[in-house]
C-alpha cells in the first residue's frame, strides 16, 4: 500500500532575538534600569485551518506546520514563501539550526499485534523482552557532520494519530498503520536567504524521500519471508 504524508513541521532557529524582541528587550532594560535583563514568553502562533497550516514563533525561533495530502515539494515551497514573506517584514538574525520533521504512514490490514511483530522480526533482535512486548518503536540517529537524520518507526493505530499527532481532523485515517516518523537537522550558522534555505529542504526532501524507500523495503522483504 501507498505511504502517505500527513505532516511536516519546519522550524528555523536563531543565533539571537528576533529583531522586535531585541528593540523591545532594549526598552525594558532602560525601564527597568537592569542592563543584563531578558524577556521571556510562550510561543505565539496563527492557525490557517482551511489550508491546514500553522506559522508559530518565539523570541529565537520561527515555525510553519502543514498537514494534509500535499506532495512534500509543495509543503516546503510553502515554507519558503512564508519565511521569505516574514524576513521581509522583520529581516532575520543569523539561522543557527534548520530543523524539518515529516510524519508518513503507511495503512496495513493486518491487525497492529501483526504490525508489532512485523517490526520486531525486521528491526529488533529475538530477546524474552522483545517477545513479551505488546507494543513497539524503533529510534534510529545517524550524525554525518553538521547534519543529525532521525528516524522512529512503529505501529500505529487511528486514534494516537489523530489525538497526539494531528491538529485538524482527517476525514480518511486507517484502523492501524505503520508510522514512519523522519527528522532532518541541520546546524550550521549562516544568513537567512531563500536560496541556501531551499538547498536545505532539497537536501532533507531527496534524504525522507530515499529512507521511506529503506523503510519499505526492510518491511516488505520480512513480511515476505
């Protein structure tokens, strides 16, 4: 069966403040007559629920969340639109970290002990432990530089994915599916701009793209022994 993306969350971190915060974090040290204060605050976010779309940020930080079918080239053209629309407005500092997680699933009809097990044969050594396992998740990392890829992989049922994961109802989501979970980190300083940004979610759609691959095929050839 087809694997399916149903969320990407981007997020853009920054070496400093964002440009308003350091104008008013300015402010507040003169009124305050303290040079070494800070601000703090809880993230702020804007909701797009008809395109499935969520723009949040923070003093250090900027996000865009997209759930939904949308093919994962489009969902990071999105991005980039809308960090380039919000540099234009507030330019911003020096990115730090560039951080893309992707969610896709898998639908199965086999029941999720059958999916549990299949996970177990493919990835996890035969041990009394695993046996006795009623459910299970593999987490793998791999560092190649600046870059850390992730990647969780487990069965899954309708109702986690839609009261943990998913923001907005889906109108189709499986009985029980396998849940292939992808993060691309990339931490290197560098200038905002929407070329070098786009180099990296090109990187990061080509890297999803090929473990999605690995992940079905590891799956495919265990549940054909």
């Amino acid at each position: 069966m087809a694997v399916e993306l149903v969320k990407t969350l981007i997020r853009l971190a920054f070496t400093e403040e964002l440009r308003p915060w350091l104008e008013v974090r300015d402010l507040f040290r003169i009124a305050s007559g303290d040079e070494n204060a800070d601000l703090k605050g809880e993230p702020t976010y804007f909701g797009h629920e008809q395109k499935k779309q969520r723009i949040g940020f923070n003093m250090r930080e900027f996000s865009f969340e997209q759930e939904g079918a949308e093919p994962i080239d489009l969902v990071f053209e999105n991005a980039l639109q809308a960090f380039s629309d919000l540099d234009c407005a507030s330019p911003f500092p020096t990115l730090v970290q560039v951080r893309i997680n992707s969610i896709f699933i898998q639908p199965h009809e086999m029941s999720f002990q059958e999916l549990c097990l299949l996970v177990r044969r493919t990835y996890l050594q035969n041990t009394q432990l695993v046996e006795q396992a009623t459910d299970v998740g593999v987490t793998l990392d791999q560092h190649e530089g600046h870059v850390l890829k992730h990647v969780q992989i487990g069965p899954m049922e309708q109702d986690q994915l839609q009261k943990t994961i998913l923001r907005w109802p889906r109108e189709s989501v499986p009985d029980q599916f396998l849940f292939i979970g992808l993060g691309f980190e990339w931490n290197v300083e560098m200038a905002f701009n929407a070329r070098d940004l786009g180099s990296v979610l090109e990187d990061a759609r080509a890297w999803q793209e090929n473990a999605v691959k690995r992940v079905m095929s590891d799956i495919s050839n265990t549940a054909g022994e």
